[in-house]
C-alpha cells in the first residue's frame, strides 16, 4: 500500500465523519441527561400543597428568568401545567435542530403531591430531548441555561405562555431589548416585569432580550455625552478652520478669487 493510498483513504474517512457530523447521526451517541443532573434540588415558584383547584387555569406555561451573579449561572425555571404525556424540547440549529439540556425536573400531581425525576422519564439524544410524564392533569417543572440578559427557548405545548424578569430588568426599548413573538402584553407583579402571549403554537419560539434598567439610562447617557463631545469637537474645528481662511485672506494667499476673466493676460500676450 503506497502512502498516497493510505492518505487518500484518511481523507475519505475524514469527510465521511464530517458528513455523519453534520447529518446528526454522531450526535446520537454520548448525549444523554445524567441523572445527577435530573436529580438536582431546585426551590420552583409554586405552592408544594397546592392541589389542582388552585393551580392557575389561564397559563399553560410559566417561565421565571433567575439572574446569577458575577460567578453563577444564568438560568431559567419553566412550569408546565396540563394533561400532555409527552413534551419535546428542540431548538432549531443552523443545519439540524438540536436537544436543550434540562436538570432538577419535578412533578407535581393534582392532590399536591410533588416528585422528583423517579417518576419523569427523561429521553435526549442530539435532535431533541424527550420527556415523558405520568398520565393525567399535572404540573412539570424543570431549570435550563440561558445566554447572559436573553432567552430562547422553543415552545413546550400549545397555550398562554409568561415570562418573568428579574427585579430591575425590562423590555421596551428598541435598541436594547426584543421579544418574540411579537403580539405580547407586559405587566409588574411584585416589583418584576412580566410578559405575557396568548395563544402560543407548540412550533413557535419565544425570544426575550432583555436590560438592566441602570443601564438603560448609561447606554443614552453614553450616547448623549458623545454627541456632545462630537458637536464641541466638531465647533473647534469649524473655528480654527474659519480663523486659517481669514489669515490666509489678509496674507494674500487666497488663491481661490472669483476674478474671472478680468485677470491680466501673461506678459507678451496682452
């Protein structure tokens, strides 16, 4: 076997694994939620007694945005409430969808009773990330990662849906924030923004970029002082040049005359 062989044979092996990478199908392997993560302990924003009759009726989905600190972990926490078996977490990718990881998930049925990952079964692999519930009305809380001041996340199952800021956060402002999709309602319940959508399809994705109030007001107060900079930086200029002109005027050295044709003709040509 010649080394030009064997090289043309890595290469091709090369491309097939690229192939297969792109197409998903290596994904399929090593993925998987361990269950020290599914295991985890969370605190979620609901009533651990609450039974069914106090469970709220116009929300299908709950979603609270929880904002760490220099260190932490952004994250947020999602409820679910309904009758649905079977959820499926996938986020769309730039050449396939891909799974969103998921940890401290809990169930919670309608006389109040709240388990832990036992009694969810959790399936992911590199498209999607598959949970079965138990059979009935119940309540499926879980905690996933976000970016920094944003959030997407794929809609979980058809309904109302509502997002909840941290304190001191908002959306509004067309430069600093974006929601979608775009037909919400916002409103403060206990000091925090939130943001509610009617009618929500399984197939829609919710998007919410948010800010820091403080820096709402530093990012136009920034704007405002470097315009200000900029129109005295720019009035200097204007001067200086204008005090150049007329000393250039005065000296004679103007040559920009308007004299037309009423110059003197070069010597020998009058």
């Amino acid at each position: 076997m010649t080394r030009r062989t064997t090289r043309g044979r890595v290469l091709l092996a090369l491309g097939l694994l690229g192939l297969l990478a792109l197409t998903g199908c290596i994904g399929q392997f090593g993925v998987g939620l361990s269950e020290d993560e599914l295991s985890k302990d969370a605190s979620y924003p609901w009533d651990a007694n609450a039974t069914i009759d106090e469970w709220p009726d116009d929300v299908t989905v709950q979603i609270r945005i929880k904002q760490a600190g220099f260190l932490g972990d952004d994250t947020y926490q999602a409820i679910y409430t309904g009758n649905r078996t079977q959820l499926t977490l996938s986020e769309r990718g730039f050449t396939r969808p891909h799974s969103i990881d998921i940890r401290a998930v809990k169930y919670q049925f309608p006389n109040g009773t709240v388990v832990g990952h036992e009694a969810i079964d959790v399936d992911q692999n590199a498209r999607r990330t598959r949970i079965l519930l138990p059979p009935g009305h119940g309540r499926f809380a879980f905690t996933g990662d976000r970016r920094n001041r944003e959030l997407r996340l794929p809609g979980i199952a058809d309904g109302n849906y509502t997002v909840t800021l941290p304190r001191h956060h908002s959306v509004g402002d067309l430069l600093l924030s974006d929601v979608s999709p775009r037909s919400y309602d916002t409103s403060t319940v206990d000091g925090r923004t939130r943001i509610r959508w009617e009618g929500v399809d399984d197939d829609q994705s919710l998007l919410v970029r948010f800010y820091r109030d403080r820096d709402r007001y530093l990012f136009y107060g920034m704007i405002g002082l470097l315009s200000i900079v900029g129109a005295v930086i720019y009035v200097h200029y204007r001067r200086e040049i204008r005090e150049i002109q007329q000393w250039r005027a005065a000296q004679g050295l103007d040559l920009d005359t308007d004299d037309g044709d009423d110059r003197d003709p070069p010597p020998g040509m009058g």
